[in-house]
C-alpha cells in the first residue's frame, strides 16, 4: 500500500512534507525500483527548507487532497532536499537549463523510469497564473505523452542526459595570467552600481566568489575604482535591509538595487562567506562598520546557529506563521511601545522607521541614509535599543530552524572563524572553529570518508566534492592559526579521498560525485560558481597551499590539471569562473608569510602583518621555532639573534629574514602587488 514515507527522513525540509497527502518517497534504491516496477514517471520535487516558493506550492498543491490524488495515480512522487543532495540537484538543475529555462527552486522535474529527465520547470501555482499552467493540468498532460509516445519521451532524455555528459576539451585558448586578470579586474569594477554597490540592477546578491576576485584583483593590480567597489558594496550590505541590525547576520539577497527588501531567508553560507571577505577588507581599511557587522554576525552564529555537537546549522526561514519575513519587520507603534516615546523617536530615524513603513505597512530595519557610525556614546545607547527590541522578537513565533549539519557549509564558517579569530585577536572565534571542525572530523565521518549531512544522530547522503573541498580549506586555514599538525594532516588525508574517488581521468578536474556513488545518472564536474565556489576553484587554491607548504611537486602539478581542464570553460565565459580566477592568483603569485617569536611587544610584527590585506597568503604566527618536525615551509625558521623575524617567501623565493616592522610592511605592500 503507497504511503507518505517522509518520517523516517532526518531533513528538516522533508519532514515538512511527511503529512502531506502526496504518497511521497525520498531518493533512493527504493524509490526508483518502485518506479521501474509500477511503470509510472517520476515527478521529482527539489527545495529546502528555508525556500518561500517551496512553501507556496506546498500550501497549495502538496496540502491538497485533489491535487495529492492525481499526483498518486499517475507518478512515483520523489522529494528532494537540494542541501542534502546538492549532487542530485545539481543534475536535474542541469537538466532544466539545457532545457531553456532559468531555474530556481522549488524544482519540479519530470523522469523516467531509469531516473533520465524529459522535462521540467520550477514553481507551478493550483491554478493557472504568473503566465504559468495549472499544475494539475501540467500533470495530466506530462503523464499522457509518458504514455503515449514513449519514443519522445526516450529521444529527449537521451539527449538531456548526453548533454549534461559533455566534456570540455582541453584548450589553451584561456591561459590565466596577469594581463588577462587585471583586464578583467577593471572590466568588473565598471559593472558595480557607484552608488549602492553590488552588481547594476536588482535583484542582488553578495555573489562571493565575484568580489573575492575583484578585491584580489584591486590589491594585486592596485586598482583603486575595483578597491572602491568592494568596499561600497559591503557598507551598503552593512547598512541595508539585508542584514539583520537586531540579531545580525545576512538574508540571503534582497529583491531591490538599494538593499533594502530581503528575501528573509538565512543561510549559513552567505554569512560565512561575507564574514571572510570583510574581514580581508577591513584588515585594509580599518572600516569600523565592517569590524562591527562581522562581530555582530559571529555573535548570531553562536547564540542561534550551532546545531548539536558544535556543528553549524544550515538555515533559518524566511516565513513565519506562513508569512514571509514577519519575524523581522516592525509597525512604529510596536517600536515605541517598547523604547518609550523618547528613544523610539532617536531609533526611528536612525533605523529608518515610519508609520506608513517600507514593507507591506511595516519598517525592515535599515541604515542606508549613512554609510558611517555614529560617535560611540550615540552607538553605545543604541546598542541598548536594540537589545531591548531583540528581546522583545525573541517573543515572537520564530521562523523554521533547518539544523542539519552539513560538511561544506561548515567549511567555509570554520575557515572564515579561524580567518576572524586570527585578525582580531580573538580566541573564542578559534575555538568555535575548532569545535566545529571536531563535530565534522568525528562525527561526520565514516573510516577515511566524510558523509555530507548529519542531524539527529544519523549521517545521511554521501559527500560532494565540496564537502571534501571545503573542510580542506578550513584545515589549512585552523593549521595557520594554531600550527597544530592535526589539520594539515587532516588536509592532506582528504585530498588524497579525493584524488582517489573523486579526479576524473582523462577529463581532468574533480567530479560532484565519488566514483562509488550508485544513485546518480550522471558524474558532473563544475567550474562555474553558484552562491558557494565550486569544489574545483576551492581546490586550486588548496593545492596550491599545499605545495608551498610541503614542497611536494605533485600536488601543485594537480593544482595545474585542475585549471587546465576548464580552459574551454573559460574562453567562453570568465565571469562564470570568478572562483577558479581568484584561486589560479595562487599559483600566479603564492605567498607565505612566517613570524617568529612575536610576543607581541614593541616590535609586533604579527600586527604588520594583519595590518594589511594579503589576499590567498598562508600566514604563520610561531612562537618559537618549529625546527625539523613541521612541514619544509616553516621547518628551521628561527628568531633572529632572540627577536621578533619575519620571513616572506613569494612561490620558492623568500626575503632575508627581517626583526624591522617598516621594512616588513614595505615588503609586504611590494610582494602583493605587480606593476
């Protein structure tokens, strides 16, 4: 007897669906034998937690018997959660744009028997509307012709698949240097909007990988207008609708060009992310805004976004109480009613609140008239405002918490805590970091291989490469900070899982998918972005770290291979590849930086160092010499005659190592840059 088998699910987005009417399955063997057996399609449906749409067809279509029914009689009914199984998604999002259309979730999607696409599209509305079908009228339709021409349905996901199989050659017509790149560079800085920042237009989105490029970009070729352009962007973030100026933390883009209206969801990515690029940019600006905001958003993370064990949680909703950002926006009078007359006057103009609001007759707090703080009494007695209204939010109906914990979401915040913790000086950020790395390293963990998510006890879906990816990254970022062998140990046991299970040969490049991953049609591989990097950028960069470090040549010939194979990608579309361009700048110009003995006293060279924005540098703090035992890098690196000294190496040639903190900035400021 068909049945809704959701509960047995660990996923918070799944679990969501486990009453619908809709005898749904999850992916798995189970699911697509039994759509073999009873000869039925397969609508697959792909969202998350945290996705308004996915609601809206949830509400509408999932909740409804009518709709449930003819769903039941006519499909084996596969629901997916796109974190959970970002390879299965990345397949059929493939699909749905070699099928012309934009994509975006929910993902609706149409198989066959073996698993092959044949068509598809995203949101459907119950009835007809937003210049879309009735979905039911869609279902009916799709099962006919899967009925009655079986040969068209086979011609098209013969072609969908062959598509999503293709291979680029290799191709030198891309080679990455410093002409192309500082082009590039400048060709990027025309495209942010002067005033509000970001990319021209709207929607917007804090498009990582794009700006991380661009600021590289900035310092390497000292491009003032790029600099600028970073910087604008993230103070307009700072300052908009987008961030959170009660809890803190970043929704996931905003639907305008000023930043103002956010779609209310929080994900854990984007704050890792925006926290790692603002500290690059204030360790050169000295920003205060962005000191504050990246403080505010750590604070978030830690009072609202570690799951158990110390991992970190995936996401907050954008809805509550089935209303899309109600949470987070307030009416004049709920503001006075808890500041008193007085401070609500001094808030509301601060935080741009009215009485007529600026999101559906409420106010979504904002900044955006000053891109500055205020003095520091002004500052101090808003915090207290704030405080006072935060504890009045926490009353309110939360949105939906998805607490799974997943492997390369926790990468990216654990490289990006330690970055921060590094910088500021603050420990507590370090172990956060460290707590994290543990929960994924032991917990997540199955003999030598990691398992993508992890909640409730249970690890579930098997690892992308960016899990691996990811999690290397946070290693060698953690080894930096503390230089406890544990992590570059780590880094390098998983490199070789994925050098083993994961390099496609002869293609080159890493695969989504291990080589013993049964339940995907297709192994894809990827160099283009989406809102994390892709696996492949990420592991430029690691290689690259890893042949400064440990002098072992293979590991930057990889390195190599790996950008090599994308060239065709390349050549036609850069942007596409913005990840993969700021990572080849570490096989362009690698950069280590060592200081010995620093006790942080007269000299503090440590503070030279931070000082300044260097970009892709690995960077050691020791406080004493590690002689032989560590890695060629730092091994036999001492102070000089018992002082504070400096070694900075740029690829395998170094500087005489140096105890003057002005000649170690002059160097510094020469090495990261190229006329």
């Amino acid at each position: 007897m068909s049945e809704n088998r959701l509960r047995h699910e660990t996923s918070p987005y799944l679990l969501q669906h486990q009453d619908n009417p809709v005898h749904w399955w999850a992916w798995g063997p189970d699911a697509l034998a039994e759509a073999k057996r009873s000869g039925k399609p397969i609508l697959l449906s792909v969202g998350y937690a945290a996705c308004h749409w996915c609601h809206v067809m949830a509400h509408e279509s999932f909740e409804d018997a009518g709709t449930a029914s003819v769903m039941n009689e006519l499909f084996v009914n596969i629901k997916v959660d796109r974190e959970e199984r970002p390879d299965i998604d990345a397949i059929y999002m493939g699909a749905l744009h070699r099928l012309g259309q934009q994509g975006g979730w929910p993902m609706t999607m149409f198989l066959d028997c073996d698993a092959r696409p044949f068509w598809g599209g995203t949101y459907f509305p119950k009835t007809s509307g937003w210049g879309r079908p009735a979905f039911v009228d869609v279902l009916h339709r799709v099962a006919e012709i899967f009925q009655s021409e079986p040969e068209k349905v086979s011609i098209n996901a013969k072609a969908l698949v062959g598509a999503l199989s293709e291979s680029d050659e290799k191709s030198h017509a891309a080679d990455v240097t410093d002409a192309l790149l500082r082009e590039l560079t400048a060709r990027m800085a025309r495209a942010i909007d002067p005033v509000h920042g970001g990319i021209a237009g709207a929607p917007k989105f804090p498009q990582w990988t794009f700006f991380w490029l661009l600021w590289r970009g900035a310092i390497r070729y000292r491009n003032e207008a790029a600099k600028s352009a970073v910087i604008t962007t993230l103070e307009h973030m700072c300052q908009g609708g987008i961030y959170d100026h009660l809890g803190g933390g970043f929704a996931r883009y905003s639907v305008d060009e000023r930043w103002l209206v956010p779609h209310f969801e929080k994900m854990l990515y984007d704050n890792a992310l925006l926290v790692d690029l603002m500290t690059e940019v204030w360790r050169e600006t000295k920003n205060p805004l962005l000191k504050a905001r990246i403080a505010e958003t750590i604070g978030w993370l830690e009072r609202e976004m570690i799951a158990e064990g110390g991992g970190f949680a995936a996401s907050l909703d954008a809805d509550s109480e089935g209303k899309e950002g109600k949470f987070y926006v307030w009416s004049a009078a709920e503001i006075s009613s808890v500041l008193g007359q007085d401070d609500a006057a001094v808030f509301s103009r601060t935080y741009g609140v009215t009485p007529a609001g600026n999101f559906e007759g409420r106010t979504i707090l904002n900044r955006l008239e000053s891109q500055e703080l205020l003095a520091p009494d002004d500052e101090a007695r808003l915090g207290l405002m704030r405080q006072k209204l935060l504890e009045a939010r926490t009353q309110r109906i939360r949105p939906g918490w998805d607490d799974k914990v997943l492997a390369d979401w926790n990468g990216l915040t654990i490289a990006a805590l330690a970055r921060a913790g590094r910088v500021f000086d603050h420990a507590h950020w370090v172990t956060l970091a460290d707590e994290a790395f543990t929960f994924v390293a032991e917990k997540m963990t199955v003999g030598d291989r990691l398992v993508h998510s992890y909640r409730n006890g249970r690890g579930q879906a098997p690892a992308t490469a960016s899990d691996y990816a990811n999690m290397i990254w946070a290693a060698l970022r953690l080894f930096q900070v503390t230089s406890a062998p544990k992590y570059l140990n780590a880094a390098r046991r998983w490199t070789e899982v994925l050098d083993t299970h994961y390099w496609l040969e002869p293609r080159g490049g890493y695969a989504t998918t291990a080589d013993d991953t049964s339940d995907v049609i297709v192994r894809l591989r990827s160099g283009t972005d989406d809102a994390t990097p892709s696996a492949n950028a990420m592991m430029v960069s690691n290689l690259a770290s890893l042949a400064l470090l440990t002098g072992e040549r293979s590991y930057l010939e990889r390195a190599e291979e790996t950008l090599a194979s994308f060239r065709a990608g390349l050549a036609r579309n850069l942007l596409g590849h913005t990840g993969l361009l700021a990572a080849s700048l570490d096989l362009l110009a690698p950069q280590l930086i060592v200081v010995v003995g620093d006790d942080g006293g007269p000299a503090n060279l440590t503070r030279q160092v931070t000082a300044l924005s260097l970009p892709g540098a690995l960077e050691f703090f020791l406080k004493s010499s590690i002689a032989a035992i560590g890695p060629p890098a730092l091994a036999g690196k001492t102070a000089v005659q018992e002082k504070p000294t400096a070694y900075i190496c740029n690829g395998p040639q170094c500087s005489a190592p140096t105890t003057d903190a002005g000649l170690l900035t002059a160097i510094l400021v020469e090495q990261r840059s190229t006329a």
